[in-house]
C-alpha cells in the first residue's frame, strides 16, 4: 500500500502531464484547487480512498469527465470541490 508522500506525488505527477484529450486541459484546474490545501486535508478528503497509482488515475479521470458533462451548468472550482467532498 502506498503511503501519503507517495499518493500525493503520484496525483501530483498525473496532474502534470501533458494533456491527451480535450478533459485533461482540466487537470490544471485541478492541481490548481488542491494548492492551498495541506498534504493531510487532501489525505483525508479523498486519497485515504485510494490505494494504488491505477486508482488515483481513475479519480482523476473521472473527475475531468464530471467536468466535460457539467462544465456548462457550474463553475469549474465548484465541480472539483463538490467531486473532492462528495466523490
């Protein structure tokens, strides 16, 4: 099992990456909302959920598609919070 150093660089790494897809333009957006937050806020908001890479990879791309669908009906900032409190 992966520990929160190594969670949090992966999700950090997947948040880097080149876009591949117009969804993946939104991982800025992303990185850019878990900033201010605290490696352990972020940890018991939802990585405490995730035990592998493949797992981060999935919560993330779930979370760019959440955004794709509502993008028009919400804000950006308000689809990734709802998505992090609420998954």
């Amino acid at each position: 099992m992966l520990d929160l150093q190594q969670k949090t660089s992966i999700l950090e790494k997947i948040l880097q990456e080149p876009p591949q897809n117009y969804a993946d333009g939104f991982k800025e957006d992303i990185l850019n909302c878990l900033e201010g937050l605290n490696t352990e806020t972020v940890h018991s908001m939802f990585l405490s959920k995730q035990d592998t890479e493949e797992d981060i990879r999935q919560w993330v791309d779930k979370l760019t598609s959440r955004i794709v669908m509502h993008e028009h009906e919400d804000g950006i900032d308000n689809i990734i919070w709802d998505y992090i409190c609420c998954g």
